[in-house]
C-alpha cells in the first residue's frame, strides 16, 4: 500500500513536469516558427509581404525535442556518473543543450532569410538578440523538466532504460504534444486574425499573415504573448495528461497477469478517448456546421 501512495505521488509530479514541459514547448515553437506554421512565414516574403517574424525551424518538434533532451539528458547521466549531485547535473546538462539550441536556431534563421534575399527580406539583428535568448529560454524550461521527469521515473519508479534514452522517447512525445495541439492557435488563430473565424486559410491569402501588431510591425515576441495564453497551456495539459495517464495504468495495474492488466487498461483508455473525440467532433458539426459563406455560395 505505501508502495502504491508513493507510486502514485510521483505520478501526480510527473505529470505536473510534464505540463510545464509541454507550455514552454508550445510558447518557444510558436516564437521561432518551428511548428507547421512556418512555411506561411517562409512564403510570406515570396508573396510580397516582409515581416518581422522568426523563422528557426529545421525540422519538426519531434526530432528537434529528442534531440534537445536526449543531448541534455546525456549530458546529466555523463556528470551524475562521476558523483555530481543530480539537480546540478540536469542543470547543467540542461543548459549546454539549451546552447546548441541556439546555435540551431541562430544558423536556421540566416540561412531560411537569407534564401529570401532575392524578395527583400531583411535581416534584423534586434531580432536575433531578442528572439533567440527568449526561444533559449523556454527551451531550457522544457529540456530541464523533461530531464528532470525522466530521471524521476528510474529513480522512483525504477524505469529500465537509460536517462538518455527515456529522454529521447519523451522529448519525441513532447515535441509532437506541442506540434499537433498548440500550432493551431499559432498557425490559424494568430497568423491570420485578418480572415474571418471558421473560414480556413483560402490559398489567395497564402503568404498574407498578419504582420502588424497594436502598436507598429509584429515580432515573434508577441506571437509569444499569444500562444502562452492559449497554445501554451493546451499543449501543456495535453502532454501532462499523457505522461500521467501512462504512469498511472502501469502504477494501478502492472502487477496485474504479469504486466498485460497495464496493457489493457492503456487499450481501454484509448477506447475512452476515441469515443470521447467523437462525440466532441460530432456535437461541433451538428452545433456550429459548415462556414456560412460557402453554404451562401452554393446556394446561389
């Protein structure tokens, strides 16, 4: 029983990690553009509009978050192996990781706008100085708890795998958490507030993102004030629940036939969600229907 309480407690920690993971994920991807909106911002200039916008995206979240905490948490299991204290490990592996982040982010941004010299796309340096300490920032935040979770499942829940391993398979989680539910506030709720809600990007508006803000051009930075609000939390509980949805069915039901209680208890939790998602997307369809704009047009 206390065994199970204790289980249970880094469960709920975990997860609570795994929240604050995913927000910092979602808010840095949405400041450098690495998410799938960024090829509206690469194409922008094509099209005529300059803008102020970041654009570090070298590949997709997934791969660039396992690599992040893979190379983090490599780092912290190399120091912790020679006896250094294991919060100041996963700092510090944190933090050199978070570096080469940079310099990816740096490199990517010169170089995707500097393919863009022939449409005039400048290069602004206060962007660089600006935007490229504040993605570091969140990607430190995200690396630092996914380290920090991963070290606390080998700990605490005795875990197999290897610090650098687990890192990776929950960096790859994390980043595509981030990817699939946060983007979408970024890419179609921010990117272009100009078309009308329900209405989708129509290919005429290719390219045409909002780049004016309250007061004078839009920088990456206030994308960032946005997606922190929205983005960030949503792609936060959705990894957060992930991390301590899988803990909790192996915690409850590991010891049940020999591991496949787990097994099934995830099936039955996928089943919850399918139906759960259904009637979501069903109710929606049924209560808000197709753009009023396109019925009209088809009518007359």
């Amino acid at each position: 029983m206390e065994n199970l309480v204790l289980g249970i407690g880094i469960t709920a920690l975990a997860g609570a990690l795994a929240t604050v993971a995913g927000a910092a994920e979602d808010t840095e991807s949405d400041i450098g553009s690495q998410g799938d909106p960024n090829s509206q911002v690469q194409l922008a200039p094509q099209m005529g509009y300059i803008h102020r916008i970041y654009n570090k995206a070298v590949s997709g979240e997934p791969p660039a978050y396992g690599l992040w905490c893979a190379l983090g948490a490599g780092i912290a299991w190399a120091l912790m192996s020679i006896q250094i204290n294991a919060v100041l490990a996963i700092v510090l592996g944190s933090a050199i990781a978070v570096f080469v982040q940079g310099v990816y982010a740096t490199t990517a941004y010169l170089g995707r706008t500097a393919s863009l010299a022939k449409f005039e796309q400048p290069v602004y340096i206060d962007i660089i100085k600006s935007v490229t300490t504040v993605t570091m920032a969140h990607a430190f935040v995200a690396i630092f708890t996914t380290v920090a979770m991963c070290q606390l499942m080998i700990v605490a829940l005795g875990h197999p795998f290897p610090l650098p391993l687990l890192a990776l398979v929950w960096g790859i989680a994390l980043g595509a958490a981030g990817s699939a539910t946060g983007n979408p506030f970024y890419g179609k709720e921010r990117q272009y507030q100009e078309q009308k809600f329900g209405a989708g990007v129509p290919i005429s508006a290719s390219g045409n993102i909002v780049r004016y803000a309250e007061a004078g051009q839009r920088s990456s930075l206030d994308n960032g004030w946005f997606a922190s609000k929205l983005g960030g939390p949503a792609s936060g509980i959705c990894f957060g629940l992930i991390v301590f949805l899988e803990l909790w069915r192996t915690v409850l039901f590991e010891q049940i036939g020999a591991g496949w209680g787990a097994i099934i208890a995830g099936v039955v939790l996928i089943l919850v969600f399918m139906v759960i998602d259904r009637y979501i997307e069903t109710w929606a369809r049924k209560t808000y229907g197709p753009y009023v704009a396109e019925t009209e047009e088809a009518a007359s």
